[in-house]
C-alpha cells in the first residue's frame, strides 16, 4: 500500500523527472522519485559505513605487523591461483 505525500516540485524539477522517464531510468514520476528516495538512502548508508571504518582506521592505525601480514597472505592467494 502507498500513501501519498503532496509535494511540490519547480519546473526545472519536474523537467529533470520527466527527462529521466523518458530515458527509462524509471517508468513514471512517480518511480523516479522512489528510486531517488531509495539511491539516496543507500549513499548515506554507504557513507555513514565509510565513516565507521575510517575512524576505526583513526582510532586503531595499521601497523608495519598488518602490512607484513596482508603482504603474506596477497602472496599466498597468488601462488594459490592456477597457471
């Protein structure tokens, strides 16, 4: 079920939704804006998971330890790969 939203839009708005539906991006208005609504909550999903991990990074640094193991186990897996 939906429910809806009265909204208001300008021109230059509309004629951006429109462009989209006649690109194919969605198949009306309407899904342009729910596919707007849903892009951009997963950007901020993905940036808010790109903060997360950053200030782990901050809070706990890399050390010469991890880059000795990463660079171990980049070795392993690429003797590991068929010829």
């Amino acid at each position: 079920m939906t429910v809806p939203i009265p909204t208001r839009f300008t021109e230059e708005e509309i004629a951006l939704i429109d462009d989209l539906v006649s690109h194919r991006v969605a198949d009306s208005r309407s899904a342009v804006i729910r596919k707007g609504l849903h892009d951009l909550a997963e950007s901020v999903r993905r940036a808010r998971i790109g903060a997360t991990i950053a200030d782990s990074y901050r809070e706990n640094p890399q050390s010469s330890e991890d880059d000795d193991l990463a660079m171990a186990g980049a070795i392993a897996m690429t003797e590991a790969e068929p010829c």
